[in-house]
C-alpha cells in the first residue's frame, strides 16, 4: 500500500482541544497512526514504506476554505487586479498599461474601493471612457455587487437607455456606467457567453493550484454555475482527480443541467453540497438590508435581494431536494428575513444545517434563534480590515454589532472563508484578522469589539474542523485524527511560537490532498520519492 511515515517535526492534530504530536502515518489516503517517533518508525518498518525527515517543520491540517468564489478567483488571477489603488488617476493607469498589453475583447478588472479612492466616489463609464472606449470594459468593486462599465460594454449589454433595474444614473438622468442587481447580471451573463469551456477549464484549475499552493485543501464553492460544474468534472475525469476538494453550492434552477447522480453521489473531490441564496448586498455598496437606515446615508437601509415569500419558497425546494442552504446576508435585516424561512421548516433546517453566510452587522436577539435552530454560520475575518471604514457607516450605536466572531463562536457551529477573491485567499492574513481585528493598523471597530477577538486556537480550529461541520464533513476532514482523509499542510514555522503580529509570514512549503502532496515551494527537501498528482510553483 502507498505511504509514509513523518517524523522529527511537530504535528497538530487538532486545535480544540490541542493535540501536538511528534510524528504520524499515512497509508493510502488516510491517517493510520499518529504519536511518538518511535511509533512511527516501527510502523514504517514493519510495512516497508518511506519516511520523511521533516527537520522540525510543522504540519497543520489542511485549511478548509468554506465559501470562496472559484471561478471568479481564476478570473481575478488571470485580469486586471485593481487592488489597492488609490486614485480613479490610478485606475486609469493601471486600465490603459493592461489594455496595451493585452488583446483580448472584453476587459476584465476587480478590487477598486470607492472608499479608498482620493475622490471619495465610484468611477463612471466617461472615466473609464478615457482610458479605453474602443473595447468593452467591466471593472467591479471589491465587494463584487458593484461594476463600472464604459459606455462600449453599456451599449453591447443593452442597458445604454437605463431601464434595466441597477443601472446607476446622475441628476440629468444619465447612466452613469455603475451596474448592480439586474443589471450586473446582465454584464456577466454576457461575460460567461464570451468564455469557452476550455478557457473556463484552465480558470478553474488555476483557482485550484492557486488553493493548494495556500495551504488550502477543500472548498465550499458558492454561486456555482452548470458550465463551471461540468468543467470540473471534466477535469477531473482527465486528471483522476483535482488538486483541493470541491463541495459546490449551485445557483437556483442550475440543479437541472448537472444531473442526478452529480448531485447525490459525486466522489471524494467534487460533489454538491446545496444552493447558494442571496438576502442582500453589501455594506460597501449599502445594499445589506439593515432594520435601521445607514448612519452615513440616512436615506437608505439596503435592499432585498429576493422577497420574503421567495426566500421561503427556496428554502422549502431546498429542504425536499435534500439541499443544505448558503444564504448570504450581511445586514440584520436580511439575518432576521433568512432565520424565519429557516425556521418556517425548522426540523429540515436542523437536519440539512442550512448556513447563514457573513452575518456583518448581527443584533444580539438574533443569536438565541440561530442557537435554536442549530445554524452553521461562515464569517470572513478580513472583512474587519477591508472594511475599516464600518463605524461611519452603521454608526458608534450598532458598532458592537459588527463582524461579532467571538459571540458567534459562543453561540453557534462557526466556519472561516476569504469570499475569495473578495478577500485574499492566504489563511495567515485570515488567521491575523481573526485574532486582532484591525488592531496594529488603528482600525476604529477594534476599539469598540476587542473582546470579539479570537484566539489563536480558535481561529485555526474554526478554520479546519468548524469549517469542515460547515461543508457536513467533519467525520473525514478538519482534524488529523486516525482515520481521517490525510489532507494536511507543511508550514516554515510552529504557529505558536510566533507572536500574533507576525503569523501572515508563515510560508507554506508543501500542501497534501488524499496523502498526495499537490503543491510544494521551490526546493523544499524531504519529500523525494513521495506520489504526487500535481506540483505547481507559485
């Protein structure tokens, strides 16, 4: 049988409690032993297979990502990266050196913020009309629920005459080119038409290298369409198998075009887990439903993204299909809509642990329901750094509502994500939000929820096994128990040796999938001999 004993290293089984060993075994795709060094040397021994020095490396379990974007990752690693500028001058910049360096029709780009633009407002179609009007360009906020588009790409979606619901217009009623609800759906519904299945293929399987190179070993894999499904399956019929774990959550009415067997059986890399539902927007954009008007625009609460006899009927589709629910909602509002449907099927609730996604701006009352009806909850801790500007927008008064980490832990399953590529998909920059909360970079929530800090056990077991319960897989993944699915990391440095400040360096050297290694970095030794089913650098 394939395996191999590692020894010489440090070894966390689990984070809660915390079990360190010194040394394990791995047959086949599972955990057979760990424990002492001389455990395992007999073991190896006695079953003739290798063993590897890991020269006082750590090895964690895998980080379970439990609500990333796949396909819109690939995108983002593949298009325009408009992170972190600062001005719409900048913007413009970076739109015209990429234009020129690359050919293709439509232009893509994310991560522009408003809020840390110098102008203090979203872009529009006649600025970006300036840095490139003969190709159609889509460019979205880092949220996703925001696009810019110039006036080509408004004209070759229809929406020139602004009727569509979410096209974006100036006093002169003008559209703007700023495209949300409806009419973004629109854009990317036109977007998807322009990529091919091979080009889709390669996104995906970028998305997926990148993953496994970030210590990232499975994935919920929310708003996934028909196309990306059969892609992936499609690729890993060609590969035997993908290098991270996929449990998919469909868009609604997407179920149809997968098939029955895909969505009851699949196999240990890809299966569908659920249906992926929106309640809201974002607070970026002011579209996450609040039960009280925004502090910084009194004129609006947010929006609905669907009503609530929808949200039941969905819910209750979901319930007699077998389908475990995701329902994004970020504003109280849109909580409390997403609890009562839960809890008008209350037992099926129970039963498939339908999941509330983000959970931003939470109202204590809220917490006992979610504790009744046993909802799993996945949060992204470095919200609390993108979104430093959050107690302007909700106000000092609702403050203690937001990004409430350590209350939810206290009440609910709780899982960790990135919204990847909302956030970034390294788990350190994850694992630094979660436990200081914007602390060293004089973030104002901070000085209104430190006790909503987590600590550093919780935050990497919330990121293992509570994510894991969140995908209904923590009898075979989140921890390195004996019999569980050897999926783990190999990291540079013992995680509770570095202060807090300092956990983003951690550098992952070699990232396991079913006992087969699919990423390691660079030169990293010990590893010579070992099967492998795919090796990137990146």
């Amino acid at each position: 049988m394939r395996g191999f004993a590692l020894v010489n290293g440090n070894i966390y089984v689990s984070f809660k409690p915390i079990l360190r060993v010194e040394a394990a075994v791995i047959l086949g795709n599972r955990v057979a032993y760990v424990g002492s060094e001389a455990g395992a040397l007999s073991r190896a021994r006695a079953l003739s297979i290798n063993t590897v020095d890991l020269k006082g490396k750590t090895v964690l379990p895998g980080f379970i990502d439990a609500h990333i974007h796949l396909d819109s990752l690939g995108s983002f690693l593949n298009t325009l990266s408009l992170t972190g500028v600062r001005s719409i001058g900048e913007l413009k910049t970076r739109l015209r050196s990429y234009a020129a360096n690359h050919r293709e029709n439509w232009i893509i780009g994310r991560g522009w913020d408003q809020e840390m633009l110098e102008e203090k407002r979203y872009p529009t179609r006649w600025d970006v009309d300036e840095a490139v009007s003969e190709r159609p360009v889509v460019l979205s906020r880092v949220c996703g629920h925001v696009a810019v588009v110039n006036t080509r790409a408004l004209e070759l979606t229809g929406l020139t005459e602004g009727r569509a619901p979410g096209v974006l217009k100036n006093g002169a009623g003008v559209p703007t080119g700023v495209v949300t609800g409806k009419a973004l759906e629109t854009v990317r519904n036109m977007l998807e038409e322009q990529t091919s299945f091979e080009e889709r293929k390669k996104l995906l399987m970028d998305g997926l290298l990148y993953s496994a190179s970030q210590g990232v070993t499975a994935v919920g894999f929310v708003s996934c369409g028909s196309a990306s499904f059969r892609a992936l399956q499609e690729l890993e019929a060609e590969l035997g198998s993908l290098p991270v774990r996929v449990r998919a959550y469909l868009n609604p009415g997407e179920a149809g075009g997968i098939g029955l067997h895909a969505l009851k059986h699949g196999s240990p890399f890809l299966r569908v887990n659920g249906v992926k539902l929106f309640a809201d927007g974002s607070l970026g954009a002011r579209s996450a439903l609040l039960s009280k008007p925004y502090s910084d625009s009194p004129e609006a609460s947010g929006c609905a993204s669907m009503d609530e006899a929808t949200l039941h009927a969905r819910v209750k589709e979901a319930c007699e299909t077998g389908m475990q629910v995701a329902v994004h909602a970020i504003g109280d509002k849109a909580v409390e809509n997403t609890l009562k449907a839960f809890e008008a099927f209350a037992e099926c609730s129970r039963r498939l642990r339908h999941r509330i996604e983000h959970a931003s701006v939470l109202r204590s009352d809220l917490m006992g329901v979610m504790r009744r009806l046993s909802v799993a909850v996945v949060v992204q801790p470095h919200f609390v750094m993108t979104d430093w500007w959050v107690v302007d927008r909700v106000g000092v008064e609702r403050a203690g509502f937001v990004y409430p980490f350590k209350t939810l832990a206290g009440n609910v399953k709780l899982g960790l994500s990135t919204d990847a590529p909302v956030e970034p998909l390294n788990p350190w920059e994850t694992v630094y939000a979660a436990t200081t909360r914007g602390k060293h970079e004089g973030i104002p929530l901070y000085q209104h929820t430190a006790g909503e800090c987590l600590t550093l056990e919780e935050a990497l077991h919330f990121y293992t096994e509570g994510s894991a319960y969140a995908l209904l897989e923590e009898n075979e993944l989140g921890t390195l128990n004996e019999g569980k699915l050897a999926d783990m990391v190999v990291v540079d440095k013992d995680t509770f040796n570095v202060p807090l400040e300092d956990v983003r360096g951690i550098m992952v050297l070699a990232t396991f999938v079913d006992g087969c290694y699919t990423f390691t970095r660079g030169e990293y030794s010990g590893l010579e001999g070992l099967e492998k089913s795919f090796t990137q650098s990146l």
